[in-house]
C-alpha cells in the first residue's frame, strides 16, 4: 500500500482541456460538472462532499473499502466518514487546497460504483 502524506498527492493527468494537473477549476467548470451530479455539492468553493446511505453498517463498511480501491488506483485520496448506514465522502486536493480535475475523477470514480452492486 503506498504510504504519502496528503501533501504528496500527484494528481492523474486532466480530461478537461486546458486544465492542469495542479490548477483550481474555474466555478464554472464547477457547475457544469455539477449540473450532471445533482447528489454531490461544493462547499465553500473549496471541496466535494456527499453522503451515502445504506441499510447497515457492514454495507456502508463495505463501501468505504470500495472507495478505497478506487483512490488507490488513482493516487487520490478522500476523506471519508463511517457511521451506521451511512458515509460521508469529502474530496479536495491538499496540495493546492481546493479543487481540480484529479477530484472530478475520484468523484466519478466512486459514483460509478453504484452501478457496479
């Protein structure tokens, strides 16, 4: 398992044009990503959150090492939070303390997960 501090994170190269690895997205590019997500939000312009429910807390303990396959093999890591039921998901990028693209690929990463069950 690859043990970097959350100031080490290399985001994966961009799939938007002309965004870089370390630039912070534009609100606009912000909105139109978010237009498409209505479960996710930004808040204070800074990070990704959402919240997940589940039936009990083994599914939702489960998702949370789904989640975790999924950062690994992007090299991006959330914060995540685990109660019963349900898990929090909190993703910005520590380096630049806020958002680039590297977190719209973590989030769609972990949202395409819902489709995987």
């Amino acid at each position: 398992m690859n043990r970097r501090s959350p100031n080490d994170e290399a985001p994966p190269e961009p799939s938007q044009p002309g965004v870089g690895p370390l630039q912070k997205l534009t609100p606009q590019q912000l909105q139109g990503w978010l237009e498409k997500r209505p479960d996710w939000r930004v808040e204070e312009g800074h990070h990704l959150l959402r919240t997940y429910r589940f039936p009990d807390f083994v599914s939702a303990l489960d998702r949370i090492q789904q989640i975790g396959a999924v950062a690994e093999t992007l090299d991006h890591h959330p914060d995540l939070e685990l109660s019963w039921g349900r898990v929090g998901v909190k993703i910005f990028t520590h380096s630049v303390d806020g958002l680039t693209d590297a977190d719209l690929q973590l989030a769609a990463g972990i949202e395409a997960l819902e489709g995987s069950q």
